[in-house]
C-alpha cells in the first residue's frame, strides 16, 4: 500500500502503486501513474499525463510534468514519461511535450537532476545524465546517456548533446556537441575529450586514443564535415575494433541539424 501523507491531495483516479511515499503538501493529479519505490519529498507537483518510474527520489518544490512553456501549446494531450532510480532536486521542473513534436517528453533512468533544473517541452535526456544546479534545457533538447552539463547553464532549443559529452558551467550552447567533448564557454567552443570522465567509466588507453584521433580529424586539421567524414570512415576501415566508437562520433557530426560547435 501506498504511504500517503494526510495533507497532501491525490486524485483517486491517478495510479499510484505500493510503496510508493508521498510526503506532506504534494498534489498528484488525476492522470498520473507512478511505480513503486517512488518517494516525493514533500510541496512535489505531479500533474498532467504523466508517468514515473521506480526509485525515483522528488524533492521539495519540484514541479513534474507542467505545462509546455510554448505559445504553441493550446492544451493538447501530451505527456512525461520519467524512468527508473532518478534523484529529482529542490525546484526542478520537467514539462509535458507538444504536438508540434512527439508529444513526449522523454526522461531516462539514474540520472542526478540539481536543484532548479529545468527540462522543457519534447526534450529527451538519455540515462545516468548530471545536470547540475540551474541548468536550463529549453523546448526539443537531446542529452544522450553519461553527458554532464555544469551549473548555470544554457542549452539552446534543438540542440543535441552526445554521449559522455561533458558541458562545462555557465556555458551557453547553441550547436551540438558531439559525443565524448568537453566543451565551455559563452558560447560553449569544443576543449578536447571529456578524457577523465571516460577513464572512470573504463574506456581503455587505446579507445581513447582512437577517439583523438577522430577530435583531430574533426576539430585540428580544418576539414570541411564532409570532408572530416571521408577520413572517419577510411579510420573506422583501419580500425574495425574501434568501429561503433568512431561511428557514434562520426554520424554525430555529419548528421548534426543544427552544426556543431566549432
């Protein structure tokens, strides 16, 4: 059964499974479903269709699945999906999707979400994600698995940012960044490979080598991206066994929509 607090309203008609922890002040609405093991601290907002995983940890003020921030949003029924063994801080907010895309805001599993973050309209953040205090995704964001964005932060609409990318604090970023980059600045401009954060997830000296030498292809020797892409693909020819790597950061770049950072 789950354990609701006597000052916080739940609507009968949402799902709420058992274990579930509910604190004091919360108001959960009416299309709501969250799994067990789920805990909102207490003053969480649960509102709209929107769904939560397991473990999930909600602190106070937290705000999930409010409406888009969109002029374009006139009420349509679009929804949040949240996944598994997430730590959601003080004052987050994660907003519901439009029709002017999926739908869906998108929410993956064991990610760390600081105080104040903001996750708008259609974004879709990948697993084991750190946004770090105040970090502001606006509307049709992709943050791919293992990516860190510092404190302060600002990430323009559209903009993809690639696996174990890492953005560093007060950054604006308005292109995307490719995967395994660590990037800074205002606006945010590429610093080599997010080098320390892949020898703590285990990539070997040799992995790492190979992807220098796609961040020199692709940033030291002043190739066009088509150009950088001829030479990518020739190394994933002389490199079979680094061949997924080199492709992640290769399709990344070459089929970015909006330009990476340069």
């Amino acid at each position: 059964m789950a354990k609701i607090h006597p000052m916080s309203v739940v609507d009968p008609a949402a799902e709420i499974d058992e274990g579930v922890e509910i604190g004091p002040f919360c108001v959960v609405g009416p299309h709501v479903k969250i799994a067990s093991g789920t805990v909102l601290m207490s003053h969480v907002s649960v509102l709209n269709r929107t769904t939560i995983g397991r473990n999930n940890k909600i602190f106070a003020g937290a705000c999930i699945g409010c409406l888009p921030q969109d002029k374009k949003y006139a009420g349509e029924d679009t929804s949040l999906v949240v996944g598994d063994d997430n730590v959601i801080r003080e004052n987050c907010t994660m907003s519901i999707g439009t029709v002017q895309d999926e739908g869906i805001t998108r929410v993956g599993s064991r990610g760390l979400y600081m105080a104040n973050v903001h996750v708008a309209h259609d974004c879709r953040v990948g697993n084991d994600v750190i946004l770090a205090n105040n970090v502001g995704l606006a509307g049709h964001v992709h943050v791919k698995d293992f990516a860190i964005i510092g404190g302060q932060a600002g990430v323009h609409q559209f903009v993809h940012i690639g696996e174990h990318a890492m953005v560093g604090g007060g950054s604006m970023v308005v292109r995307d960044v490719p995967p395994f980059v660590i990037c800074s600045g205002y606006p945010a401009e590429p610093h080599g490979l997010n080098s320390i954060g892949l020898r703590r997830r285990g990539f070997t000296t040799d992995q790492l080598s190979a992807l220098k030498h796609c961040y020199r292809i692709i940033y030291r020797e002043n190739l066009t991206v088509a150009e950088a892409n001829v030479k990518l693909q020739a190394l994933e020819a002389e490199e079979p066994q680094f061949r997924e790597l080199i492709e992640l950061i290769r399709v990344a770049v070459v089929d970015s929509p909006r330009g990476i950072i340069r």
